[in-house]
C-alpha cells in the first residue's frame, strides 16, 4: 500500500504532461453526481468525461454538461458505446447494485476496464462470473473507498504493529441509517427490494464497515450466526435490522449491529477494535457520519479502575501527518489509483475482485445465516479465481 500511495503523489505532483484518461460514467444518480464527480474534478488534467449514460436522459445531460461540450449524453450502455468506445480507456459505474454484473458483463467483453461502486456485485457467483472475464490490463476495481483514507491506513498500520496493538481479538461494528429519511418517500425504491439490492441493510451499507475491518486488521471472515427483522417497506429477503457475530482468521471475534428501522437515528458508523496490547473506540457524533476515531496504546496490566479511561487520543492529525496524500479524500484516490492501473496496464493493487471476494462472501454467509437460523461459513477463494 505505501508503494501505491508514493506512485500516486508522484503522479499527481510530478507529472508536467499527464495522460487525460478517457472516462465515462454509467448512471447518473447522487453517488456519481457527487462523489464521483467531485473526484473527477480535483484533477481535471487527469481525466476527460467522453459520455454519461443514465435512463433518466436529463439527469446523464446534466453531468455531461460539467465536464465539456464534446462529452454526450446517452440512455444505454450500448448507445454509449456505439459512440464513443474506439476512445473509452476505462468506466465508473454506479448504478442500482443489480445493474453491476450486466455493466460489468458489457465493458469486460469489450475490454474496457471498470470502476464498480460497492457492492461491486449482489452475490459471490456474480463476482465470480466477472472474474473469469478479467484479463491483463481489463479489469473490476471495487469503490471501497474507505480503504484511501488518511484514517484508514493510520487504523492499518497501528493495528498490525504487534508492539503498539498485539494481535486483535475482539470487535463491535454498529451502522444506523433511517431508510424513509433516504428513500425520501418513495416506497418503491429498489433499495427495498433484497432481488435488487442483493439483500437489506448488511449489502447496502453495512458492507462499509465489515470492508473497513478487514483492510484494517489484514484478516478475513470465516464464519457467521445472523439474526434480523424483514419489516415493510423491504422485501424479498432484504433485512431491515441485522445482528450478526462473526469469527475471523486469527482468531479475532466480534459483533455488527446494523439497522435501517431507528425513528430518529444519525447515519452513522461506529468501530470498536481490541487487541492485546492496544485499542480504537469510536463514537457517533451528530451529523457526522464517521466520529472521531480515538486510539491508546499502553501497558494492559492497568491496576487502578480509572486508567481505564486514560490513554486515548484523536488519531485525526496523526493521520494526516503519517499520510498527506490521502486527505485528497478516498473516492479521489481510489479514482487515481484506478487511472494509475490502466495505465501500467495491470490489475490494481487494492480493491482489485480477488481482494474484494470475502468482503462479498460475508454477505453472502450473512444472508444465508438469516435463512437457515445457522452458523454458516465464508466462502473462501477458490484455486481458480484467486
């Protein structure tokens, strides 16, 4: 990961001539409107939009309009192609989660690499079906931007120092959200529905944290007991409320708690991380939607009650410090390191399907745990997609 980040700052301090990648977005929806956009528009030396494509006709006109007079605006895939696919060098999807795999079908056989939003797909066999089609130089980068923030590899980099954390050991993840304040009114939001969401709040949302914690403690997910609730509006097996405990490589246990159904609720992420010399404990914060991440690491054998509480401290400057580059922000540096990949003509090196395929297992044992009432095992990678 450090070798990624000094390419990066290389390529965006250094370079007097960059190459404009040719880019298009699939979907126009708000994470490509604001998100993607944003990122695209820090370094626009680095990317040229050629096309956007979203059913909503209006919605594709509107981005495209940011960017250039040339980039154009499409309803399909195929029209976009049709017209600017001699050219296109790479794709950012984010559409609906069951419009992924059929995206990623379209531009792989093509040859086009992909930028995925998360979920990159509904279910492991989707991913695994987009695997197979990967080749040198095409390819699917996961949007785990999480995994670029200064934060992120600040949490990384203390975890797995053995003399400042020792070995992780235990974990609880909460992730609130009130759905009705999301979907605004609209009761029939594909976000409801588990056949076009790829399940409820455990893949939509959810999948953040448990993707942070893996990145974070260099571990993978072995097995889960999921409990939950499947209130209205949602259906087809999406969850409203999940409660899951989770056994990790390494021996590492822990706890998620993530819900769509508060009355009043902060959309919010929360980590708490043990280990046996070390600890992050993160509170919510209203209107944020990650709190201040605080860290200690000191001698486990306290003996008096109150140095429990002493020890703790922000971890936001010492992150910044240790990582400069990544305060660009994490869609920003996941969309540089996309670029930096395409043009070595290689797989990325992080978020690539291979390092993202627990990340879709879990979700997959998550959801069969809250069919069957059982524990259920992670699929692990197979000899042939790894």
């Amino acid at each position: 990961m450090e070798a990624v980040f000094c390419r990066i700052r290389h390529n965006i301090y250094m370079s007097t001539k960059p190459h404009p990648l040719k880019i298009a977005f699939i979907g126009a929806g708000g994470i490509v409107s604001h998100a993607h956009a944003a990122a695209v528009n820090k370094h626009p030396e680095f990317y040229q939009v050629l096309g956007v494509c979203d059913l909503n006709l209006e919605a594709a006109q509107t981005i495209a309009e940011r960017y250039s007079p040339d980039a154009q605006a499409f309803r399909s895939m195929e029209e976009l192609y049709d017209a600017v696919g001699s050219e296109l060098e790479g794709v950012i999807v984010g559409t609906p989660h069951f419009l992924h795999e059929p995206a990623g079908i379209f531009f792989l056989e093509r040859g086009i690499p992909i930028l995925m939003e998360k979920p990159v797909t509904c279910s492991l066999d989707e991913l695994e079906r987009l695997q197979a089609l990967e080749r040198p130089g095409v390819f699917v980068q996961a949007g785990q931007m999480q995994r670029f923030d200064a934060e992120a590899l600040w949490m990384r980099d203390f975890v797995q120092d053995a003399a400042k954390f020792g070995s992780p050991t235990s974990f609880d993840l909460n992730i609130w959200q009130n759905i009705q304040g999301y979907i605004q009114g609209n009761q029939q939001h594909w976000i409801l529905d588990g056949n076009k969401a790829g399940g409820g709040i455990c893949i939509s949302v959810g999948i953040h944290v448990l993707d942070l914690l893996r990145f974070v403690t260099g571990e993978d997910f072995l097995e889960v007991t999921a409990t939950g609730r499947f209130d209205p509006p949602f259906s087809n097996q999406a969850e409203s409320s999940c409660s899951v405990l989770f056994k990790m490589s390494g021996g590492v246990t822990g706890t998620l708690h993530a819900s769509y159904t508060p009355s009043r609720v902060p959309y919010s992420q929360r980590m708490v991380l043990f280990g046996e010399r070390g600890a992050l404990y993160q509170d919510t914060v209203m209107k944020q939607y990650a709190g201040p991440m605080m860290a200690v690491s000191e001698d486990p054998m306290i003996t008096k009650f109150a140095d429990m509480y002493g020890g703790f401290e922000p971890i936001a400057e010492s992150a910044k410090a240790a990582y400069p580059e990544a305060n660009e922000g994490g869609f920003s540096l996941q969309l540089l390191h996309f670029r930096e990949a395409i043009l070595e003509g290689r797989k990325p090196t992080q978020n690539s399907l291979e390092i993202n395929h627990n990340t879709i297992a879990v979700l997959d044992a998550i959801a069969a745990s809250l069919q069957s009432g059982k524990t259920e095992a992670v699929a692990a990678l197979s000899a042939l997609t790894a």
